[in-house]
C-alpha cells in the first residue's frame, strides 16, 4: 500500500479511534460506534476503507437474537508511533502479519 495513502487514513481521527478500539479484541460495528462516540455512518465508512487499505479485518461473526451474522473487526495494526522529523510528520507501524504469531497471542483476544 502507498504511503501517503495509509497517513491520510491513519491522521483521520474516526480511523484512528476505530484502530484503538479493535486493537486487542475483536468489536463489532456498534460496539464501536459506542466506544468510539462517532457518527454511525462515518464508522462504517471507516470500516471500509480499513478493510481494503489492510489495516481491519473481519476476525468472527457473533450470531445475533435474530440469527443474523454479524461481523466482528479486529486491528490489523500491531504498533506504530508518528514523530516528526526535518519538519516532515513521519510515521512508523507494524502490522500483524509482520509480526510472529503466537498461540497465546490468539488465546488472549477472547
């Protein structure tokens, strides 16, 4: 993925609030939108755009009261951090597949 194309996503606010909120257990939509106090439409936007930029993933589905599957989103990104450097806002992340999975590390997200 383009650089340039993953700061514009990651300096927008409702992205990053979704990024946090999925980090280290899986949520789904409105679990987020509760958590990250955003407008309904602009998460699955978001949502979205995470999902095709790589950076969220469909995790589970939880079976609602209906039957209904409903996906959960769990955070692609393992760390990242952003400095500025020469008067350039820089940024540095991980994400998970870049990193070596664990069996514990699964374990723990439940």
């Amino acid at each position: 993925m383009d650089s340039q194309k993953v700061r514009d996503i990651l300096v927008d606010e409702i992205s990053a609030r979704i990024l946090l909120a999925t980090l280290y257990r899986p949520m789904t939509a409105s679990q987020i939108v509760h958590s990250s106090k955003a407008p309904v439409a602009k998460v699955f936007r978001r949502i979205k755009i995470l999902e095709r930029a790589g950076l969220l993933r469909k995790y589970l589905h939880i079976v609602d009261r209906r039957g209904d599957l409903i996906p959960a989103y769990l955070s692609e990104l393992r760390y990242g951090h952003m400095f500025v450097d020469r008067g350039h806002l820089k940024m540095r992340f991980k994400l998970v597949a870049d990193s070596p999975k664990t069996s514990d590390e699964r374990s723990r997200l439940l």
